[in-house]
C-alpha cells in the first residue's frame, strides 16, 4: 500500500530522530539497560506528569478564594508539559534499544503497549480531574472533551490490535500516538507558560489546553474510524 504525504514525512522525521538517539541507544545497551527497563521508565514519566496535573487541580481547589491572578496553578501544568516531553523520547528510544540491541521479545511488544495504554490513561485523567475543578462551564467543557480525547486514543490503539489479531496492518491516520503525545505536551507547556505571563482576567490560559485536547478528540476519532474502514476493505479483499 502506498504511502501518504503525511506518512513520508513523518517517517523522514522519525529517521531523524532515530539518528541522533542512536548513540544515545547504544550507550543505554552498553550499560546493560534493557527495553522493558526503558519502557517502564518512560511511565513513570508520564505518571508523574498526571500526577503534577492532579496536583494542580488540588491547589486551584483550595485557592478558590484568592484574588483571580492567583487562583490558577499554571506552574505544575507546564512542569506536567516539559515532563511529557522528555519522557516522550522513551516511546522511541526502548524499540531502538530493542532492534538494535537484538533484544526483540514477544512479551517486550506487549509490555510496551500495555504501559503506552496507561500511560495515556492516566495522563488524560489527570487532565481530566484538573478540569473538573473549574466549578464553571469551562470544567465542564474541558473536562468532557478531554474524556472524548481519551476515548479516540484508547480506540485508535484498540482497532489496530483487533485488526493486526485478524492479520491485517494497519497503521493508517495521522493521530497515532507520538502526535498524541507531542500535542498535549505542547498545549500543557503553552498553558502553563501562558498562565504565569498573562493575566487571568486578559485570557484564561486553559482555552490552550482545552484546545489541544479538542484537536485530539476531533482527530484520534476519526483515525479509529478511519481505520475500522481499512480494516472493513481489507477484509473484504479476503473473500
């Protein structure tokens, strides 16, 4: 099946990537770190990122009180956001240190997709609980936006396993899961930056967030969509 444009780039860009890493990644295997090291490594990562949002919430709960410029815990958002990124680079680097380290499991592959999984659920749910607690119609908002974000990753991992479980490959869309990744990282960083330069009452940072959560929500459905379409063709090429 050939390529889109999209997906040329973005393999161009992850050979970049991998480029540079690659020192990184056989240091890592000189030392005798192993994939599945990496790999839960990188969840903790992203749990204490959650972690920072939950935390954030927490505080602008009990600062509700406060004169508005002070209400907004924007600080543990953008810690949150710059966690998420570097952890990021752990998605990349424990299949590296798995090819090239010649260390390829079955179980290691499940592992991985297993902790990718959580490490999206938690991270959402973390967004999740920091928006709830806006008592107005921007935690509202927010909150059941990023929950529909979470539903469209969970499924857009979730039909390329039953499909791959029935033979087919598919890696089609364009909201996989380093897109994923880099968007709530940057609009947490962006909101978190935001928040501490601007005034509240000038522009209420969260809106950023809000809308990187959206652009998740939007796209990872229609990936999970895009691809039960694939899948549907592909099988009926079979009959």
């Amino acid at each position: 099946m050939e390529k889109s444009a999209f997906q040329r780039m973005r393999d161009s860009l992850q050979k970049g990537i991998y480029a540079i890493i690659n020192p990184f990644v056989k240091f890592l295997i000189k030392i005798g770190v192993t994939p599945n090291m990496v790999t839960t490594i990188g969840f903790l990562g992203n749990l204490a990122a959650a972690a920072m949002f939950v935390y954030a919430g927490i505080i602008h709960r009990h600062e509700r009180s406060l004169p508005e410029a002070d209400q907004f815990q924007y600080g543990w958002i953008a810690w949150g956001g710059a966690i998420l990124i570097i952890f990021s680079v752990f998605d990349m680097l424990d299949g590296q240190v798995a090819r090239i380290g010649n260390m390829k499991s079955t179980f290691g592959a499940m592992y991985d997709s297993v902790l990718d999984r959580y490490s999206e659920l938690v991270t959402l749910g973390g967004i999740t609980f920091y928006m709830l607690e806006f008592q107005n119609g921007i935690g509202e908002i927010g909150s059941l936006i990023t929950f529909i974000a979470l539903i469209g990753s969970i499924m857009v991992s979730y039909v390329r396993a039953r499909a791959e479980g029935l033979g087919i490959e598919c890696k089609v869309g364009f909201m996989q899961r380093p897109e994923r990744v880099v968007i709530t990282s940057v609009a947490a960083l962006s909101t978190g930056i935001v928040g501490k330069l601007v005034p509240a009452e000038t522009f209420n940072a969260v809106y950023i967030l809000i809308g990187g959560m959206a652009i998740i929500a939007v796209f990872a459905n229609i990936t999970a969509f895009a691809r039960i379409a694939h899948c549907r063709r592909e099988l009926a090429k079979k009959k």
